[in-house]
C-alpha cells in the first residue's frame, strides 16, 4: 500500500523539482544508489521495471527506503498495463510512470489515489489524460518535443502540469530552457545516475551530483 497520497507526491515533485530515474538488477547496488540520491537531497525514485524480476528487486528497495529513508517516495516506471500498476502498487508504490496514457491504468491508480503519469505527446492526450485526473503529465521523449512544445502547451493550458523525461540533463542551459517554459519537474536518469557511476560505483560523486543539480533548479526557479 502506498504511504504518500497522490496530491502528496505531485507537491514533492513540485517542491523538489527532479526526479531520479534507475534500474538496475543488483538489489545492493540499488540501495547505494537510493541512499546516494537521498543523501544528495532528492526526494523521490522512479524505479524503471524494465528488467526480469523487476519487482523483487523494487519490493526490497522499497522496504529499504521505508526503514531507512523517511520521506522518500518511491514509485514505478515503464509501466504498460493496469495488471502491472496493481501488482506494484501492492508492493507499495507511491506512483506509476507510464510510457503512454492507457485509461486502465488512471483507472486503478484512481481507485486507490495513486499519482499517475502518464506520457503524451499531444495536447488531446495531454486533455484526455487531465480529463481522466492525472495531476502531473509525462512528456516522452522529452527530446523530441522540447521546451519550446512546453512553452506552446501552457500559453491555452496554464494549469497543466509537465514532466519532460529523456533529453533533459544536469547542464545548466538544459534545465534552464526547460524551467524557463513552466515544466513542473523533470525526470532525469542517465544524464544524472550515469554509466560510469554505475561502473565506478562512485556513490559520493552521484550524492554529490544530485545536491549541485537540485540546487541548481532552486536557483533557476527563483
């Protein structure tokens, strides 16, 4: 059962402004990486359910967190149908990624007031997913529409909120554009928990990346 309610998670993703991507299949590595972010301030981990046995590595990440990182929200990435976003959410999700908007996965979420998002590329499936009560929007692939579509979006739709995920990094002018067309927070992984990170296991470099790169939205918003 999720501990954060949906309108919970959607304001920590406001306040915070980021929010931290990663799979990876080794559980003890995970936990690294995990503490990393939350030591470097962030407070929030799409685990991206990309892997076999995804969920086992998830539910033991998720218990990590639970004992040992209080206010870290955990949610689920990559998810294709509401079978899966059931099957996480009794893992304890907090909230559910999607790559597309399926209504049956804002269905089950909904009955449970799990934060949902899902990703669009339109302003109807942008509509469509407000309509079906998604607080924030995935934009995917953030790289193929970029700040200007961000831009475009919020001039009719003030109220919309948008979460660009792919394309965006830590490089200041990236973020800039981004924030400077009213995003809400964008999703960050290889860009931010990179392969030579992983590789290096440099787990005070990553806590250290995190802290300069929330603090560096801090700065853009203010």
């Amino acid at each position: 059962m999720a501990q954060y309610s949906r309108i919970e998670v959607a304001n920590v993703m406001k306040d915070n402004g980021m929010v931290p991507l990663f799979y990876h299949p080794d559980v003890e590595l995970g936990k690294k990486i995990l503490q990393a972010c939350y030591d470097g301030g962030a407070r929030l981990m799409e685990f991206t359910a990309r892997g076999d046995f995804a969920f086992e590595v998830f539910s033991e990440l998720n218990k990590y967190a639970i004992k040992n990182l209080p206010g870290m929200i955990m949610g689920v990435g990559s998810i294709t149908d509401a079978a899966a976003a059931s099957f996480y959410m009794q893992m304890g999700a907090n909230f559910i990624v999607t790559p597309s908007l399926r209504e049956d996965i804002a269905v089950v979420c909904n009955r449970r007031k799990v934060l949902w998002s899902p990703g669009c590329g339109s302003l109807t499936e942008i509509n469509n997913a407000e309509e079906l009560g998604c607080e924030i929007v995935k934009l995917f692939p953030g790289d193929l529409y970029g700040p200007g579509f961000v831009k475009g979006i919020k001039g009719p739709q003030p109220w919309t909120s948008i979460m660009p995920t792919g394309g965006v990094s830590t490089d200041e002018a990236n973020l800039k554009g981004w924030f400077d067309a009213g995003v809400t927070c964008v999703g960050m992984g290889s860009k931010l928990i990179s392969k030579e990170i992983l590789a290096n296991k440099d787990y005070a470099g990553l806590e250290t990346k995190v802290r300069e790169t929330l603090a560096l939205i801090k700065k853009l918003r203010s």
